[in-house]
C-alpha cells in the first residue's frame, strides 16, 4: 500500500523532515525570482550540484561494540564554543525573504549553540543584530574599495563584541548567475516585465514585503552606493576590491586582533598561503558554487588541506552540506565544523525563526544519530577510519 503523502509540496513546517523538504516549502512561499535567487548557482551550475553529490563518493565506515550511550558534540572552532560542529555561513539579503531577517536566523542559531554569519550585504545592522541574539557571531566583510569603510565596519564589529572576522575572498568579481538573468531579479527587488508573473503568484509575500519597508544594507558605510543596487553585478564591479593581497589581509587581521578566517579557499597552495599569513582558520568553499563554476566540490578538497595545514588554523567545511551523514564525512576528513547557507534560508522564508530552529533541530538530530550509528561518542573521535572512498572496500 502506498501511504499517499503528499511529498512536492511542504505547506507545513512539520511536513518538512529534513533539509531538502525545506526547499520545496520555499519555493511554496516565495516568488520565483527570489526562490532562484536562492536556489541558483553560477553557469551550469555543476559545482553546485557536484557539492552535494560528492558527499557520496565517500562512504562511512563503522566502528561498533562501543559505548556510545552519550553522544559528545561540543566543539571549540576559531575560539567559539559550538554545541555541535556546525555554523551558519553569511548571505546577504536574508531581510528579503522574510521581514524577521537576519535577527530570527542569529537567535535561531543562538538557541541551538551554533554560530552565525553576519554579511557585508546583510539588511540588518551589526549592532542590531548583536543586540538581537547572544550567541556566537562571527562578521563576513566583503573588501570594499573604500579602505576607510573597510575599517569602520571592522570597528563597528569589536565595539559590537563580535568573535570572529571572515574574509570572503572569492567575490572579487560576481559570479554568472543565469537563472537571475532569467527571472529579472534586482536588488531590491522591483517589479520589471521579467518578473511580474513570478512576484503577481506570491501575494502574500509581496503584502509582507511591502509592510517591511523593504531593505537597506546598513553595515556598508555611507557612501557605497548602498540602495539601489541593480545587478548584484553592477554593484560588486563598482565597489568590490578586486585586489587583496595576503599583505593586505595580514593588515586587516592586525587591526581585528581577535579570530581571523578565511573563506573561499580551494586549494592546497592557498592554504599553505593562509597558514603563512598567520590566519586562524579557512573555510574550504566554492560560495555554495555560485562564484566560480567547473571547480572541485569541496568534499573532494578538503582532506588534502587538512592534511596539509591542519596542524597550523582550523578548517571548516562549506557548501552542499545538507545531512547529518554529510557533516560527519566533512569532520571524519578532519574538518573541524561545517557551514550550512542555502537550508536556513530556506526554513526563514517558508517559516521564519520556526523554520530556521527546525532545520537547526533536524542536523543536529542526524548528525548526533549518525555519529551514534558508526560507534563515536564524540566528535573528537571521528577519523579517516570512519571514511572510505567509494570505490574502494573498507
Ligand atoms: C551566499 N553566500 C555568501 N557568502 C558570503 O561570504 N557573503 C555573502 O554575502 C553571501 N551571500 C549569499 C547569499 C545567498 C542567497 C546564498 C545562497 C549564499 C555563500 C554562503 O556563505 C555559503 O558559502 C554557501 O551558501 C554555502 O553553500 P550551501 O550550504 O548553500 O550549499
């Protein structure tokens, strides 16, 4: 017999149980151009796909007999404590898609012990969200030309007591995002002929939208153009610096004085790089694959840069990340946590805070069951004995 449910539509939040069921509940709620914005990644979008994918090509091994009665999850990562070994990664115009912003997903993930990515390109202020949410914050700069606004966010977000700066260094020039040509996005969004249709399908969020006042980006300094940005590309070509250098970035980290990461790294020569400069951390990512296209999923990456720099910063996991099973592969590689962007958007735009805590709820659970089902008590006992590659027997 066949139970009848029905699994294309997630209208509701207990509909959803796990990460991918949120993104059909999104694309419910949201218009079109807004849902693509999300969703989309750049070119042909096979490194997007490849992230998730690549997950596979690894299998877990278990190790049984042992006593995994309690199941240990607490992590220090870059000096911040996490309940269990995942952060959320920065995105910009999370205001967008539901009025609560940025302030519902930081308390979301204050409440599961996790912390959160403020962006350059947030619609939410840093001092607004630090008074928001308690937990552990972690501020995404974007170089701007202006160096003069690069240092007055910096020093917006001591004041503000953040933990953690991360350079995103893999959006000097914006990546080639098709379906956005396609559904006639903007930022804000604006109605055009292109995306009419999709807005004139999603009332409800438009009348939400609308009540919101829409959005600014406040933690870009006066002066960069900071409403009406068009095309995301147009903006980042005007204001983008489209020359960092290590020196640069060791300046930056001297005037921080606090954890220092990087994000956006792919390779064993820029890792060996960022171990030089003397950085805390790096995030192994692809920007979820909307950057670059035709780049390695970052699965496939990340235990040759532990292996190589491991001993020196702390290497964290992004993009594609969508299942217990998948962050414990990334830790058993010897990443020290992973990132997640896409799932918790999609939870804030359906669902709002709700949403956000379930798909924190949902991880957590999977993660905590998979770490059981291969026979760890703790994170710290997961190894490359707990992976194997696919095509090979353990
Ligand atoms: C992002 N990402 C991103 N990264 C960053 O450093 N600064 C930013 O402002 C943004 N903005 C942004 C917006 C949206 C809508 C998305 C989906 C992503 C990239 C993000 O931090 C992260 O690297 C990816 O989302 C990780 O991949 P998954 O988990 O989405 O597959």
């Amino acid at each position: 017999a066949t139970l009848d449910l029905p699994d294309d539509v997630m209208t509701r939040i207990n509909d959803c149980f796990n990460l991918l069921d949120f993104e059909k509940a999104a694309r419910e709620r949201l218009p079109s151009p807004l849902f693509h914005y999300i969703s989309g990644g750049a070119d042909d979008e096979t490194t997007k796909s490849a992230n998730t994918s690549s997950f596979d090509r690894y299998h877990l091994t278990p190790a049984f007999l042992r006593d995994i009665r309690k199941v240990d999850m607490r992590r220090t990562v870059f000096g911040v404590d996490l309940a269990w070994p995942v952060m959320l990664s920065p995105t910009g115009l999370t205001g967008v898609f539901h009025p609560d912003g940025e302030r519902a997903v930081a308390q979301a993930a204050a409440s599961s012990g996790v912390a959160y990515s403020l962006s350059t390109m947030a619609t939410t202020s840093i001092e607004d969200v630090a008074a928001a949410a308690r937990g552990p914050k972690i501020y995404q700069l974007y170089l701007l030309k202006d160096d003069a606004a690069n240092i007055e966010m910096i020093d917006r977000c001591k004041a503000a007591n953040f933990d953690v700066l991360c350079l995103t260094v893999d959006t000097v020039v914006a990546g080639n995002r098709e379906r956005d040509h396609r559904t006639g996005l903007t930022v804000p969004p604006r109605l055009n002929r292109r995306n009419i249709v999709g807005f004139a399908r999603r009332p409800a969020w438009c009348l939400r939208y609308l009540a919101g006042g829409g959005v600014s980006l406040p933690n870009i300094p006066a002066g960069d153009g900071n409403q009406n940005l068009g095309t995301l590309a147009a903006y980042f070509a005007a204001n983008m610096e489209q020359n960092i250098t290590w020196s640069r970035v060791e300046r930056l980290m001297r005037h921080w004085g606090k954890p220092f990461i990087v994000k956006g790294l792919q390779s064993v020569a820029d890792a060996r790089n960022a171990a030089a400069s003397g950085v805390t951390g790096i995030v192994v990512s692809n920007h979820g694959g909307r950057q670059l296209d035709g780049g390695a999923a970052t699965v496939d990456l990340v235990a040759n840069m532990v292996d190589a720099v491991g001993d020196r910063l702390e290497v964290v996991l992004d993009s594609g990340v969508r299942r217990g099973s998948h962050v414990v592969k990334a830790l058993a590689m010897g990443a020290r946590a992973c990132m997640i962007g896409r799932p918790y958007l999609y939870g804030l735009s359906a669902f709002g805070k709700p949403g956000v805590e379930r798909v924190l709820g949902l991880l957590r659970q999977e993660t905590e069951r998979t770490l059981g089902l291969i026979g760890c008590a703790s994170v710290d006992e997961v190894s490359r004995r707990h992976i194997t590659p696919a095509d090979r027997l353990p």
